[in-house]
C-alpha cells in the first residue's frame, strides 16, 4: 500500500490561503495572497523540490486544481516544478467539476472513501497540495499517512485556516523538524490514531 503524503504552507496563526501570490485566491476579500514568498531560501527551496519530486501522483481539490492548472500549463520551463507538475498524473475530488483540461489529469470517479484507497494501492506516493477542504476529509477517513507542514514566522489574523472547526482530534507522531535561515521551520508528522488524555495532577 502507498503512502497519502500532505504539503502544507502555513503561517504561525494557520492561515493557508495564497501562500504564492497577490491575486492567488482573494475569496472573502483576502488582501495578504504572497505572504510565504519573503521567507523562501535556497535550501528550504531546494527541500520542497526534493520533497516534491518523490511524487508519483497528484490529488488536488477543485479550488487549488483551478489555481494550479492555468498557472502550470504557462509556467516557465526554467522552475522545476513545471515538467513535473505537467507530466506527473493528477487527480481532482470535485462534486461539480465535469471535465478537466489540464495534462495527464482525471476527475475522481467516485466518493474519496473509496477513491483514494485506490489510488493507494496503484502509486508509492501520492501528494495532495493545498486542498485544505478536501484534507479535512481525507482526516476524517484516516486516509492520510504524512503531514509536510512548512511554518512560516508572520502573523495575518485572518483567512482560510488549516485546521478550523471541524477538525477531527487526531494524534501525530513527529518524525523531524528543521529551522531554516529566514525562520521558517518544516515539522514532518505521521498520524498516529486517536488522541490520548491524562490528568496533569
């Protein structure tokens, strides 16, 4: 069986929204779209292209494959993540999707219960990026096995969050952490089951 490996970008107070730039997602009116690009470095940069890299395929909710597609398909050969994004399979959980255009990407046939186990079997690693809707189910289910979690050191106070109501209580397992030059600090996770409680006195 395969691995479900999550990549999230997430500022100190968990917002999640348009990481990569101003005009990314402005839904409800989100002003601060670029806020991880100050924090980027060589050697986080060249960490998330090594982490991606392992990818065999791509699960993407609707909204970041809206976000992704037009970008990728015009990103400039010269970022390494264009061929791979391009080439690499890609598949999207949408309830009102009914086609996608974008290379070598397939709309999921069915519930991501069933789904995605399916696709678990069929690859080593799929990656899902962004897709913080779709991550709440795929918790919900425990179908994920990793959580590449990269925090950066600035505060918004406001916009999409990756862990808000609804979360599932879920134990992890940290497998490493890592600080880079501009602060920003990689936790790598495994889930492990359901949390467990005590009494401090």
């Amino acid at each position: 069986m395969g691995k479900l490996v999550v990549h999230m970008f997430m500022t100190l107070d968990g917002v999640i929204q348009a990481p990569g730039g101003l005009d990314e997602d402005r839904e409800d009116g989100f002003g601060y779209g670029g806020w991880q690009t100050p924090y980027v470095d060589a050697e986080s940069g060249q960490l998330i292209a090594a982490d991606y890299a392992r990818l065999d395929a791509l699960l993407l909710g609707r909204k970041t494959y809206e976000i992704f597609a037009p970008y990728w398909q015009q990103a400039p050969a010269s970022n390494p993540f264009t061929k791979l994004l391009n080439e690499k399979p890609k598949y999207v959980a949408s309830r009102t999707l009914t086609s996608v255009d974008w290379n070598n990407s397939k709309l999921l046939d069915a519930d991501v219960t069933t789904s995605v186990p399916l696709l678990k079997e069929r690859y080593t690693e799929v990656h899902v990026a962004g897709s913080s809707d779709l991550i709440q189910t795929l918790l919900r289910h425990e179908l994920i096995d990793r959580m590449n979690i990269w925090q950066f050191p600035v505060l918004l106070g406001k916009g999409k969050r990756f862990f808000g109501d609804g979360t599932i209580p879920t134990a992890l397992q940290l497998l490493e952490s890592r600080t880079f030059s501009k602060g920003t600090v990689l936790l790598r996770y495994e889930l492990a089951g359901k949390p467990s409680f005590g009494n401090m006195a």
